[in-house]
C-alpha cells in the first residue's frame, strides 16, 4: 500500500457526500473523515503518516451486518476497495443491508477497483494480484447491473477511471 491509503486518493472529490453521521466500512485505518464511525475486521492496521496517531476503530465486525444501526440512522455510508472482496452470492444483500442503514436522501459512497484494470496493473508491476478479489468482471458497469434491482436510489456521481485502476460511485436513497 506504501504511504498513502486507497481513500487519501479519492478523498478530496468524494468528502463531501460524507456529512453528517456516517459509516466507514473497511476503513483500514484511514477513514475518509475525522467523525465517520469506522468499521473493520478486528486487526492492526497501519497509521498514515499524515494522521500522527492511530485512527481509531469503533466497532469491530463485519460489513456485510450492520446490526449495530437501526433502518434510515446514517447520513452516509463509505466504503473503499472492500465490495470486491465479497463473493457474487451475497453481494446483493449486502448493498441492500448499506442502503438499509441510510437515511432517505443519504448516500452510498463507493471507491472500488475495476477488476481487469487492476489486473493490468499488477501484471505491470510485476505483483501478484489480491486473491481476495472474487469476481472477474468487477467494475462500475457490473456494479450498476446489480444496483438496478433496487427500487428508491439514483446515482448522483460516476467516476469510470480514477487513479489507475479504480471507480467511484455515489447512490442516493430516495426514500
């Protein structure tokens, strides 16, 4: 990962979606904003140079079950560069379980790899490529294939390539 996190890279453009009270899924021990209730799998994680001190963690658990929140409590939810690790099955119900948390006119925020790109990259770089990603054809058009089973929510953002290898989308709930 080296200095900087996956979120310092798309942090400046997606913030702003990111106001009120909210969730950082995955966070990794950056989280898009100083007041996002983080979220991750119980281990270390790294502390961004630019930080000083360790973000902290506040809750210890898994994304895919957010049983903490009740319905329509959250402003936002973020996530970056987690979704991808989640298998095709469940992916569905856990894009329905983020939006269930949300507030009518909250927002979905998500920053994730396009799958064949990334693998362009590391073949580049000559890097092996993250086994935990678990679908080939992971991008922001399959993403919004899945997105389209949902009734009540736009897409207010697309972004198809930032950086090298990732998209970013943002989804409001409409009601």
């Amino acid at each position: 990962m080296g200095s900087h996190s996956e979120t310092s890279l798309c942090r400046d453009r997606l913030k702003k979606y990111c106001e009120g009270n909210g969730l950082d899924l995955g966070y990794g021990g950056d989280p898009i904003v100083p007041n996002a209730i983080t979220v991750d799998l119980p281990r270390h994680y790294f502390t961004p140079s630019w930080l000083g001190t360790p973000a902290p963690q506040n809750l210890k658990g898994d994304a895919r079950n957010l049983y903490w929140f009740s319905d329509c409590s959250m402003d936002y939810v973020y996530s970056s560069h987690l979704l991808e690790d989640f298998e095709l099955e469940g992916m569905e119900s856990i894009l329905g379980e983020w939006l269930r948390v949300l507030k009518p006119r909250g927002y979905l925020v998500l920053y994730l790899p396009d799958q064949q790109r990334y693998k362009e990259d590391c073949e580049k770089r000559g890097e092996i490529p993250n086994p935990f990603h678990k679908i080939e054809n992971f991008g922001l058009e399959f993403l919004k294939t899945l997105l389209a089973e949902f009734d009540s929510i736009k897409i207010v953002h697309e972004n198809p390539e930032c950086e090298v290898y990732s998209f970013e989308i943002v989804i409001q709930k409409l009601r």
